[in-house]
C-alpha cells in the first residue's frame, strides 16, 4: 500500500482530498502571473474570510484548500522566539563590524535557518506565531539619543552606515531568486521612532523636513530601492498623524515618492493606539476604517475584525479592501505557498543548517568583528599560558549578557568564562568568582577583589549592561523606565568592584564591557588597562573575546554611534530635532567618537589622492589613499572616509560618512583603497528637505575615525584631507 507523508494527511482531513487536474482554479496554477492569481483568489472568497485574513493570525480557508498562516515572526540576529537558532552578535554589534559583506552572509545563514525551521515545521502541520516566513526585521531607525532602551536593535546613529548595513541584511534574508523568496523581510519602525518607550503609544515626534530627508528617512528610501518585501509603521505619531495613519509617510512618501509594491504591517497594537493612546479616532472601527484607506495592509492585532462592519456602513469601499488584501497574498505567492512544493528551491534546504558548524563559525567571526577595542595600555594581546589569570564580574557567566534581545537560543552558548578557559595553555590556571550582582550592593560581606584577585597573573572582569536594565518596554525587569536607559553611568556596584580591584593591584586588569547603548565608561577607562566592548556578542562571544584577548585575532570593531561624555551635554530626549545630535551635528567633546576602535597594528594614511580638485555639480568623484600597517602584528581595520560639505545658512553635518572598506595587513605592508564618491554622496539636504549641491570646497578625509581633536588623543591615526571645489 501506498504511504502519504503526514502533513499531506492532514491537510486532506482538514481539508479535503486535493483539486483534479482539470478542477485546478487559476490562482493554484504556477504558470499564471503572479497577479492573475491573486485576484483570481480574491474573487473566491467571501468579505469574512479577506477581513481574517489581513490581521496577524489568520485562518484557515478550508474550502479554498488554504492553511492556517501567522505572519508574526521575528529574526533580529538570528531566527528568534521559536527554539533553537544560531545566535549572532545583537544588530548593533553587527553594525560595529562596518562589513556589509559579512552581514550579506549572516542574514543568508539566518533565512537559511528560517526556511529549514518552517519546512520542518509544515511537515508536521504547525503553523505557530514565530513559525512563518514574514520575519518583522531589520530595525533601521536611527539611534539618535543612547537612553533608548531599543537602540541595541538598530545599525547606530549614522543614516548612510544604517542604510548600507541594511540592505546587506535584506539581500541575504530574501535571497537571489527570480521568482521566489526565501523569507520576507520588513523595515521597521517607519518612521521618527526612537523612543521614549515608555511614551510609544502616545508619542508624537515632531521633525523637520530636513531631519526628515536627511536622518530619518535615507535608509528606509535605501531598503525599498533594495526591494524589502514589508514596512512596519510605527507606533507613535508624526507631526500629528499616527504613523499607522500617516497620509505623508504611507501614501505620499512611501508609496507615491518611493513606488513600495510590497506590504505594510502595523506595529503590534499600534492600530489600537490611534483611538486609545492618539484619540485620533473615536473607536476601534474608525481606526480600522482609517488605517486601511491610509494604506496599512495587515494588522498586527485583530481591530482589522471591523472591517466588515466598516464595508457595511460604506466607511470603506469593497475595491479598498481587495487591494489591500491582494499586497498581503502577493508576498504569500511570492514565498511558494500555493505552489508544488518541489517548485521552490528553498522548500529543500534541511534542518541540518541550523545552529550548523559553519553558521557557528560565522557567528565567531561576526563576534570579533564587533568587538571594539577602546583602550590598551600594551596590555593586550595577552599570553594564553601565564600562571594564574582571575575571571570575575557579573556577566561573566552570563547567558543575558550574550543575547540582547528578541534572541534564538540553543545548547551551545559560549559565555565569557567559558570562552577565555577555552583559550588558556594546560597548566595555567583560571580562577573564577562572580564577585557582584549586576545593579545591587552584594548582600554578602565578602570581599572578592583579594585573595586569588591579587595573586594572580591578570585579572578579566567583565562588567555592564544585559537585558535586565535595557530593552524594549515592559521587558527589562530591572527597570523602571519602560527599557529605557536615564541614567547613563554603569551601575554604582560595578565601578565600585572595579575600583577595589584596581587598588593596590598592579596586575594587569582587562574590562569587558557588554551591553546595547553608549554608556559613561570613563571610570572603567581610567581603572582598567585596557577596555574591550563586547556588546551582546552572540552564542560564540566568549570565544571571539578570547580569541581577541589571547591574541588569535584582531579587534577591528568600530563604533556605530557616539559615546558623549554625560546626557547634560544632549538635547531632551523627547526632541527629535538633530541639532546637537549625533557626530554629524554634536559640537560638544565626546567620550568616544563615532567610527572609533583601535587595534593590534598601527595603521597609517597618506598619499590621499581625487580624480580630481575642481568638479561641475553632478559629477562623480574617485578618492584613493594609502594605508599602511606600519605595527608588529598583523591586523585588520575599517578605512572610513568623511565629507564636509561647505558651511550654509541652513544646518549642514560637521561630517558625513560616504563610505567604508574593511582590510587586513600584515606588518609593514600597504594597500591602496579606492572610493567612488557619486554625485548625491556630494550634496546636503537643506531646510525644505531637498538635497542640493552647495558650491564651494568640500573637505574630504579617510583614516580609522572620525578627524576630530580627541581622535589621536584616544590612540588613533590622523585621516588624511583633499579639499574638491565643485561649481
């Protein structure tokens, strides 16, 4: 007797025996364009069964031979929230690589992932929330003030890095497909959002369109150009209008400006926010009326079970729904669910790949190339066969501190602790003490900073941030502000620990510091002999730590966002304007710049040359210098080239990144890099949000930082300037 596979008995007895050959309908038949075959299913289905399918969890559709389906998925750093995954460094950790190339892959590996969990869960019939193949990622906001909890979440402060970085990570996650793709991604949250958290559903950001078209749109204007499958409006208003209900940002901007043809999904609950939090709407059916003719196609939530009612009363109309509908199922074809399986190659890829060898030899990878090095004294790197090393602090075995937030998790993480034992010669020692509590006084009088502290060779402590006191609102336990971070100094017990060490001990101390957001490190700075930020590294972290700590690679991580020296010297939180933000418009010092991080060579700039010093507007302009690693080891580092517009009468950025190449030298050896500077990376966005081309002489530098006083000062090679005049 012939065998079926489960999943195909289950589907007959939930469903029915399939269609014949001859009975096939036209939105089931793969020769079909793809739109022929959405409105042919749209045709066949009645008002109820379009309004459930366009919320988050939707029905199935017996008669029409349609699964159960739940677009809800999440996949941040890795595929998230539904068991085993390969766990890589936070998103802003992979920001601090500056590699586009490397994020290509890791989101390759992670849609990898979320194909073989969805497979492998269809075969069995589940079709969970955090089972689908819609994953609600990237996070491209940008991160304008280091107290938002949710800042871990995103590429850093800097629009053209954020943009880059971005549509790596959708290229990956979509795949190369003519006709199907792999997952979905979805750009999130558009737009202006960036906290308070606490203040999220009720929030109305207020921006220029200067800030607008020069902060916090470029890089989502980048995805759709890249051809991202979703957008997520956000919760908070924008000048007024709930961004689930913004006629500018869906209609105008989004749909008319950009030409997005893909789906829009509202932040979850967010829909609900336009009549409770914004009483932009009176009820929930206006809300649900007023989101879809604003152009919202799925809700994440079920205010979207109104729409009927909606249709009923004439407050929407019957061609307003189906087209709204027909962007949510063109993504549904566009996966290959209505199609034979054996049609989608991605319908192939195995279990196997998950958490496999070579994605945890990516995520290793990944996690060195995110950490930064922010000082060494000569300290590092440091032998792996001393008598006796010390490993203390609180996050030195923590699995938090290695996660960050919405994290896949598996049986194989590498905390700290672990990964510097890993790394030690046989016969050293390693001694281990966690010594504090995170944020607390411990409730013990024990002292942990003598004793098997003193005598050893040198001391690792591994302090910081973890979920707990930072994240999105409602899920740091810790805190008391919804996630968000108001007070920037580490906790008062860390430094406190740190100093006791520190006392009387002239053994070297190493700090690791793990967390999401700029924080006040200078006690750790002035106490430590050298200060490696770790961010939330991943599941092979404390490898990649001590891979950099014993010398097996080369800390080559740059820094994504500003670190200031206190947040007296920023704006209001809940301001949104750019002026005295972020390195492109900040006047004041800086703790650490942005694009700063040191390594294990000595890097060195010269011979900067342009195709040329005078330019007509319009025209591209190729920069090419030397970079010379003129230290003893060999290392890796980020090359970052910088343009200073011409001084205007409206506000122009102090620096702007415009480009960005990762290489490795050998001691004594050189490369030459080359640039191309194209037409727009030479213009400025001026007060009416247009971007112009000023005349005048436009400074252009490369070197391993930002060119500001305190970049040498920190250890870092002077950038090499040319000035271009364009007319």
């Amino acid at each position: 007797m012939k065998k079926f596979p489960f999943f195909l008995l289950l589907f007959i007895a939930l469903y029915g025996p399939p269609l014949q050959a001859q009975e096939r309908p036209a939105y089931l038949d793969p020769s079909q364009p793809i739109d022929t075959r959405v409105r042919d299913l749209i045709s066949r289905m009645t008002t109820e069964e379009k309004v459930a399918q366009m919320m988050h969890t939707t029905p199935a559709i017996p008669r029409l031979h349609i699964p159960a389906y739940n677009w809800w998925n999440e996949a941040l750093h890795g595929v998230a929230r539904s068991g085993i995954a390969t766990v890589f460094p936070q998103a802003i950790g992979l920001a601090a690589t500056f590699d586009d190339s490397l994020m290509q892959q890791v989101a390759t590996a992670i849609s990898d992932e979320g194909r073989a969990r969805y497979n492998a869960a269809a075969e069995k019939g589940y079709y969970l929330q955090y089972g689908g193949l819609t994953f609600w990622t990237p996070n491209i906001n940008i991160f304008r003030d280091p107290r938002w909890g949710r800042g871990q979440e995103t590429y850093g402060e800097d629009p053209y890095l954020t943009a880059r970085m971005g549509v790596a990570f959708v290229r990956g996650m979509q795949g190369n497909n003519p006709k199907y793709l792999k997952v979905a991604a979805c750009a999130k949250h558009f737009a202006v959002y960036s906290g308070p958290e606490k203040l999220r559903h009720e929030f109305n950001a207020t921006a220029s369109a200067q800030d607008l078209n020069a902060t916090y749109l470029p890089a989502f204007h980048a995805l759709v150009d890249a051809g991202v499958a979703g957008v997520m409006c956000a919760y908070n208003a924008l000048d007024g209008e709930p961004c689930c209900a913004n006629t500018f940002l869906l209609d105008t901007v989004l749909r008319h400006q950009w030409g997005f043809q893909g789906y829009i999904t509202s932040d979850c609950g967010a829909i609900g926010d336009i009549y409770q939090g914004h009483h932009y709407a009176s009820s929930a059916l206006n809300a649900a009326a007023l989101s879809l003719k604003r152009g919202v196609n799925l809700n994440c939530g079920n205010i979207y079970g109104n729409l009927s009612e909606a249709l009923q009363k004439g407050l929407i109309t019957q061609q307003e729904l189906d087209s709204s509908l027909a962007d949510l199922l063109r993504i549904r074809f566009r996966l290959g669910m209505f199609d034979p399986k054996d049609m989608n190659p991605y319908n192939a890829i195995p279990a196997s790949v998950i958490n496999s060898p070579a994605h945890r030899a990516l995520a290793r990878q990944a996690a060195i190339e995110s950490v930064v090095l922010l000082k060494n004294d000569g300290v590092l790197p440091m032998k792996n066969d001393l008598s006796q090393y010390y490993i203390t602090g609180p996050n030195a075995t923590s699995v938090d501190a290695l996660i960050g937030n919405y994290y896949g998790v598996n049986d194989k993480m590498s905390t700290m602790m672990e990964g510097i034992a890993a790394g030690i010669a046989p016969g050293s020692q390693l001694k281990y003490k966690p010594g504090i509590l995170l944020d607390r006084p411990n409730a013990s009088n024990m002292d942990w900073t003598t004793g098997a502290a003193q005598a050893s060779d040198a001391i690792i402590v591994v302090l910081g941030l973890t979920g707990e006191l930072e994240g999105e609102e409602g899920e740091s336990i810790r805190s008391s502000t919804s996630g968000d971070r108001l007070d920037y100094n580490l906790p008062q017990n860390q430094i406190d620990f740190l100093r006791k060490l520190r006392h009387g001990n002239d053994k070297p101390i190493i700090a690791v510091i793990t967390g999401g957001s700029p924080m006040n490190l200078a006690p750790v700075d002035s106490l430590a002999d050298a200060v490696l930020l770790a961010w939330y590294p991943g599941e092979e972290g404390g490898k990649a730590v001590s891979d950099i700590i014993f010398g097996k690679a080369s800390p080559s991580g740059k820094l994504p966002i500003t670190f200031p020296q206190s947040l007296q010297e920023l704006p209001d939180f809940e301001d949104y304007s750019m002026d005295g933000r972020t390195y492109r418009y900040m006047d004041k010092p800086v703790l650490y710049p942005f694009g700063y991080g040191l390594t294990y060579g000595h890097f060195t700039f010269s011979a900067l040359d342009l195709s040329a010093s005078d330019l007509s507007a319009g025209q591209p302009l190729t920069v090419r210098a030397t970079v010379r690693n003129s230290g003893s080891q060999t290392a890796s580092n980020v090359v970052e080239l910088y343009v200073t517009p011409p001084s205007a009468s409206f506000k122009t950025p102090h620096f702007a990144l415009k480009g960005f190449k990762r290489l490795t030298l050998a001691p004594g050896q050189s490369a030459q890099v080359t640039f191309t500077l194209k037409p727009q990376d030479l213009t400025v966005v001026n007060e009416s949000g247009k971007a112009v081309t000023l005349p005048g002489d436009y400074k252009i530098y490369v070197g391993g930082s930002l060119p500001i006083k305190r970049s040498q000062d920190l250890g870092v090679s002077a950038p090499v300037m040319a000035s271009c005049h364009i007319r």
